[in-house]
C-alpha cells in the first residue's frame, strides 16, 4: 500500500467514526484553491466540523498527533472563516482532528473535538 491509498484508509475509517458519532458527511479532500484542503467537512445540528485526519502506520516511537502542528493549525482556521460564510445557514464552524495509529491488525483511533487555536 503506498503513501495515498493508507491516507485514503484512514480517512475512510475516519468518516465511519465520525457517523457513529452522529455527524453528516457533507464533503470530503475539500480543495479551496491555493488556500489549502479539508479532509473531511461533516456537520451535527446546528455546527460545522472541519476534520484533520492524521494516519501512522507501523510507528511505535510517536504519535501522528505530532503533525498536527501550528502552521496546520493557522491554516485550518482560515479555512474555516471561510467555509463559514460559504455556509451562513451554520451558527459555528469548529474544528477538530482525527488520529490513526495502525499496529499489526489493529487500529487506535483518538478523537479531539473542538481543539481550541
């Protein structure tokens, strides 16, 4: 399995997590031109949630979380000012990351919701 097909593994698995937990899928790899792309755009009642997946295959030594760093973080939020006037009918946009960690035939999944920028 090369780089994209396991990006694309954990994104799927990602949006299966995401309805379990009552979200709607609205978009997903959301391009915006030079202004960067969102993984997985999903809303539940009155909110948006714009969705970082971050997928580690095979690490032991850290954790995928460690990617998801400041310059991901400023950009994210950009993009969610945006999607939120794309989406007036949407009180608040938030935005919160996914993390995979794949072990052998396991997969550990950790949810942070709404993280605060």
């Amino acid at each position: 399995m090369n780089k994209k097909e396991k990006g694309l593994l954990g994104e799927k698995l990602a949006e299966k997590f995401l309805v379990k937990r009552g979200y709607k899928i609205l978009n997903k790899n959301l391009k915006l031109g030079r202004l960067g792309e969102i993984d997985i755009l999903c809303c539940k009642q009155n909110f948006l949630n714009i969705v970082e997946v971050k997928s580690l295959f095979n690490s032991k030594s850290f954790l995928p979380e460690i990617h998801f760093n400041g310059r991901k973080r400023k950009k994210l939020k950009n993009l969610a000012n945006i999607i939120l006037r794309k989406h007036p009918n949407f009180e608040n946009c938030i935005i919160s990351l996914v993390c995979l960690s794949f072990e052998k035939q396991k997969v550990k999944i950790r949810y942070y919701e709404n993280i605060t920028l």
